[in-house]
C-alpha cells in the first residue's frame, strides 16, 4: 500500500536522522538539520495530497487528512521562526506527532461478528424505497452457530409490525435456529409484510428444496422480488422461488437492519455477514452470478442501480456510511474481527 508506505518511510526518517547542534546559542542553522527537516515536512505533504478518506481499507477516517494538515502547518510555523536548532526538532516534534495521530486514523480491515441482542447495523432513517415492488438483496454469511434466542434469526431486512395491530410491512432474509427440529436447523426464509388484508405475512422457504446454511463456511445469498415473485440464490445458481403477497412499504417504520429484527425478541444473527448490496431492480440469474466478487470495486457511480452498499470489511466503529453516499448506518453489540 503506497500510501502506508509513505507513512513507515516518513516516521523511520525521524528516527534516523542526525539531529544537529543543540546549542542554544547559535543562529546559524545547522544545514544538516535543514535538509532533514525539509525532507520530512516535504514528504508529509506528499502523504496528505496522496492519501484518501473514506470507509474501505487503506482509507483514512473523514477528517483526518485535514487533522495532518494543520499539524503540519503548526510544526512549518515554527520552523519558519526558528533562530536555533533547537525550534528546529521541536517542529520536528510537532510533525511527528501529527502523523502518529494520523497513523491510527488508517482504516483497518475487519468483517463484523453478530452474536447477541443488540447486534445490528441499522440505517439511522426510515426509507419506504428499501422496500419497492422491485429489488434485489446479496450478502456474504458465514453463519457460527444456530443458538438464538427465538425459534428464527433475521440476517437482512425491513420487517416490521405496528405494535397492537396487524399491519405488517416490509421484507426479511432469515433462518431457522436451534429451538426447531435438528433437521430444519439453517432453513433459509424469505418473508413478506402485506398488511391489513388478511394474509399478513408471505413467507418462501427453502425447507422442499431442501437447504440449510452450513456453519463455518462462506455462503453467497441473493434474494430477488418483484412485486409477487420471489427467488432465492445460494453462490449465484437458483435454489428455489415463490408466489407472495405485495409487499406493504413503511415509511415510518421501514429501518434497513443487518443481523437482527425490529421486533427484538431473541431474532439475532450468529455469525458474520459482509458485502450487503442493496438494488432497486430485479437482477437476473447472469447478473447475479457475474458479480460474485467479494466487494464490488468501485467507483460505486458505475452502478446506476445500487441503491445501497455496505461492504462491512472495515471496521469503522459505531458510524457506518453506505459507499454509495445514499444512507447512514449505526452499528452496536458487534465484534470486529479479521480473517
């Protein structure tokens, strides 16, 4: 990575270089001295105009290019004024704290670990468009255990119902857990919110088929709607499909959440999902079998119908951005962990 590189050149350099004389008393600079400093505060420009923020990694947190900036204004300044080799390690001193700060600002890779109540990624505003007539759901899920707290455990969705009513709305992605029979354990299913007009929630399960998500090993899921159709793909290739009701979009209620249920009553995810896409087309079978890399390179711009993208393969803390620049997340009760 040319930008990290940059960082271990420019913080081995000040362990290196000569540090000159220290007298006090002497105005005339020492030139050794210069030349080092001018080497270093040349090379941390150069770190700032070639480093890039953003939430993928190798990025840097928003803000912190800025942050090094002013630290390398400060430490210029008092070079600028020096009269003595002394002010010349101290804007040395400067430097070279700005960019230990600016180090631990690097955005490191990590995938998120759900694995209890409050586990979840959760768009921070409601949005009806999360739940169109037609859309296509993909995401990475290594699953590490059926346990759950509830006979069913949400991995995607905008499932919903109003307290004391039976108005449902909204869609979810979920599995059976371990309260069922050893033989359901990891049965995929897709549920649709219709309503107030009997049929209150349509659910496609992949139980005829049959399948079930393994444990420890990475699974590719697709699900694609349209309206009253629904498909579900297992690594790119038609696993099973059905007949459900329109779904009922909840503009006040429809919160896109990763690994876990609005309702919050045990429906967590144990395990990890990574790369949730989000389109607002139905995908066909070839293009969801030609995108099957691991992250979608960007520029996310070449993808006219991507509604929404969380990569999760950085670990950002409680504040996820969608890359796509559409949608704000908070993230609690997860674990970040390479792989």
């Amino acid at each position: 990575m040319k930008t990290r590189a940059l960082l271990l050149f420019i913080c081995s350099s000040f362990i290196f270089a000569s540090c000159g004389d220290d007298d006090s008393g002497d105005v005339n600079l020492d030139p050794t001295l210069l030349a080092t400093w001018e080497r270093e505060v040349t090379a941390a420009r150069e770190l700032a105009d070639n480093s890039t923020e953003g939430t993928l990694p190798g990025d840097f947190f928003v803000g912190s290019i800025a942050k090094l900036r002013e630290g390398i204004d400060l430490a210029q300044g008092i070079a600028d004024r020096a009269t003595e080799d002394i002010r010349i390690e101290s804007a040395r001193l400067v430097l070279q704290s700005a960019l230990d700060e600016f180090e631990v600002s690097l955005v490191e890779q990590a995938i998120p670990r759900f694995s209890g109540l409050s586990s979840e990624v959760i768009t921070t505003n409601p949005d009806a468009e999360l739940s169109p007539d037609e859309f296509t759901v993909e995401l990475r899920v290594k699953l590490q255990s059926y346990d759950a707290n509830s006979g069913v455990a949400n991995l995607i969705g905008t499932e919903n119902q109003t307290p004391g009513t039976f108005n449902t709305s909204g869609w979810t992605l979920r599995y059976l857990t371990s309260s069922n029979a050893p033989s359901s354990h990891g049965t995929l299913q897709v549920v649709i919110g219709s309503g107030n007009d009997g049929v209150y929630w349509s659910v496609v399960s992949t139980a005829a088929v049959p399948y079930v998500l393994p444990l420890d090993q990475w699974v590719r899921l697709a699900l694609t709607y349209n309206n009253q159709n629904l498909k579900i793909y297992v690594d790119g290739v038609l696993l099973t499909e059905g007949v459900s009701q329109p779904i009922n979009p909840d503009a006040a209620l429809g919160f896109f959440r990763i690994g876990n249920s609005a309702f919050k009553d045990g429906r967590f995810t144990n395990g990890i999902i990574t790369d949730v896409r989000f389109w607002d087309v139905e995908r066909t079978a070839q293009e969801i079998s030609d995108n099957m890399e691991d992250y979608l390179p960007g520029p996310f711009s070449n993808y006219p119908d991507l509604a929404l993208y969380f990569p999760l393969n950085a670990n950002l803390g409680e504040n996820i951005d969608d890359v796509t620049g559409n949608y704000k997340a908070t993230a609690t009760g997860l674990t970040w962990v390479q792989e």
